[in-house]
C-alpha cells in the first residue's frame, strides 16, 4: 500500500502556502534577512510545533511567517513545496496564500504575490505542476481589512484564480464576509471557504447559501447535520478535508475517529490534502498513508480519494481528463 500511494497520480486543493515553512527554511530566511529566532536551533523549533488547538497553532504560524520579507523568499517558500509535489507525485495544486499576514508586517502585496507567482510559473515550465492560487481573507480580521486586500489584489487579478477565508473559526461565521464575497463573486473571482472545522455545521450551510462558494474547506463537522450531508452528496459539493492536520489540531482524538470513509462510502465528494504540512506533520503521501493505516483504506477508496479531487478542482474540463486518465491508467 505504502509503494501504491507513493506512486498514485495526486491533486492537492487544500494547502497554505505559508504552512509549508518547514524550520530548515526558516532558520535559512532569517540568516539571510537579519532576523532573530526564540530558538536555539532546527530541533529546538520542530519540538515548538505541539499544539493543543486551532489559536495555538495560529499563533506559531503567525510568528513564524515574519522571516518572509523579500519577493525571493517568497518565491524559495513556493518552489521548496513545488519540490514536494514532485517528490509526491501532485500533479496540480490549488494555494492559498494570506496576504493580510504579510501587509501587517509592512511587506507589499506585490512582494508576496510576485514570488509565489514567479515560482508557480517556474513550476508549470520545469516540473510540470500546474497550480492555481485562491487569496485568503482573515476571518479573525475585520470586515473593512478584507476589502482593503481585496481592493489591493485588483493589479494582480490575473494571477489569482479565486478567494478563500480561513484563520480562527469560532466566533467569526461566514456571514460577517457576505459583503466581501458578493464583491469578489461580482469581479469574477471564484470562492471558497474554511467551514465546519472547528466551527459548527450551520457555518457550512452559511458558506454556501451566503457566501455562495463552490466547495468547503475541511467540512467534516458536516456529520452533525444529516440534511446537510443529504446536500453534499446531492449536488457533489466538494470538501476539501486534511486527515493529519485534524488529528493535530485536536479535531478527532485519533485517526481511527477520522469520518473521511463514512462520508466518501455515503457519496460525498471528499478530497484528501495536507492543509500546513509543515507544522502538521505530512504532506500529501502521508495523509494518504494515515488513512490507510489507521482507517483500513482500500485502494479502491483511494482511487475514488484522488479521482474526486480531479472532480473537484478548477482546471477545464480537458485538462481534467487528462488527469483522470493518469490516475485510471496508474491504478
């Protein structure tokens, strides 16, 4: 099975850019940029990422994304993940990126965007990794910071492919971005939106009905809700669900609780990703193997995995196919 995930053709459509900051690079950035660490070493750094929830985990990844200063760090951030798709056979990625992360800091929108965009070009060209980037708003933030970065990301329209919320769930529900994604959906932009994680499953009807986005991020609470898992099979909304980062963001208490099978053996459209793979130990591969080791998973459930999220993603049609045919041939 190990040999068989190893080798399967993937897509990943769930996956921060700035989570994949592993303390190798860390430490290298803030050598190169003058920045000083609370940490004596690499180890000292990786033994920091033990989180006991969502705010926890948040506030390392925060701290941790402030030795990314220069549009090349960026750029070095996006191509060492872009490795790893290659190394794990992802065949097309879908990033989020947090720009209000970075504008706090004082760093431009054009720094950020410009490196991740450089190296996602790089990618296609060289290693054959088509991607798409989706601009995050911080749901912890205020309604007014998510139509300044809006209003910022309007010069690089064409590089970004649609809009995503994610950051702290509880307490900030969909509905304080109506105003935001009715704006955004107007400009052209698709929309997705972290729902139904730490949140309650009324965030995931919010997220569609008023936020209208076209799939979920994460989405697993959806099972507290028998008619909303009714619609989700009903209409293949897809969700885009993170085995290892739900483990250690304390989501289920062990993978074995996990419900990514129930809900695909019920016709969900759930996908397999690896959300900050740096901080939640695993990238794709891994987060296939955490089901096959700890949820039996068959191979043909990780055929159906990896051909929804084919499905799911938002490259056209043909292209798609041409994915499906890699996977289908593979298995």
């Amino acid at each position: 099975m190990e040999s068989f995930i190893a080798g399967l053709p993937k897509v990943e459509l769930h996956l921060h850019i700035e989570g994949t900051l592993e303390p190798e690079l860390t430490f290298a950035l803030a050598e190169r940029n003058g920045i000083s660490l609370p940490y004596a070493d690499v180890e000292s750094l990786r033994a920091a990422y033990n989180f006991s929830d969502l705010q926890s985990f948040l506030d390392l990844y925060y701290q941790g994304a402030d030795v990314l200063q220069t549009e090349q760090d960026f750029y070095d951030l996006t191509w060492a993940y872009l490795m790893r798709c290659r190394q794990d056979r992802v065949m097309h990625t879908e990033i989020f990126f947090d720009p209000q992360t970075h504008l706090d800091r004082g760093i431009d929108f054009a720094t950020v965007i410009g490196g991740i965009h450089s190296a996602l070009v790089a990618g296609r060209k060289t290693l054959g990794v088509s991607s798409c980037l989706i601009m995050c708003f911080l749901r912890h933030l205020s309604e007014e910071s998510a139509f300044e970065t809006l209003e910022k990301s309007l010069p690089f329209k064409a590089w970004i492919d649609g809009v995503g919320l994610d950051s702290s769930e509880v307490g900030n529900p969909p509905q304080k971005f109506a105003r935001v994604f009715a704006k955004a959906c107007e400009l052209g932009f698709r929309v997705v939106a972290h729902a139904g994680e730490e949140g309650p499953a009324s965030y995931i009807w919010d997220a569609l009905d008023v936020l209208n986005t076209e799939r979920i991020d994460h989405g697993v609470r959806c099972v507290d809700d028998p008619l909303l898992v009714a619609r989700l099979v009903a209409e293949r909304i897809p969700l885009t669900v993170c085995p290892l980062s739900n483990l250690k963001l304390r989501v289920f208490d062990s993978m074995a609780d996990h419900n990514i099978l129930d809900l695909l053996d019920k016709g969900v459209c759930v996908t397999v990703n690896s959300d900050d793979p740096a901080y939640f130990g695993g990238y794709m591969n891994e987060n296939y193997q955490a089901l096959a080791d700890s949820l039996m998973a068959s191979k043909e459930q990780i055929r159906r995995l990896a051909l929804n999220s084919v499905e799911a993603c938002w490259l056209p049609e043909k292209e798609k196919e041409v994915l499906r045919n890699r996977i289908l041939a593979y298995v």
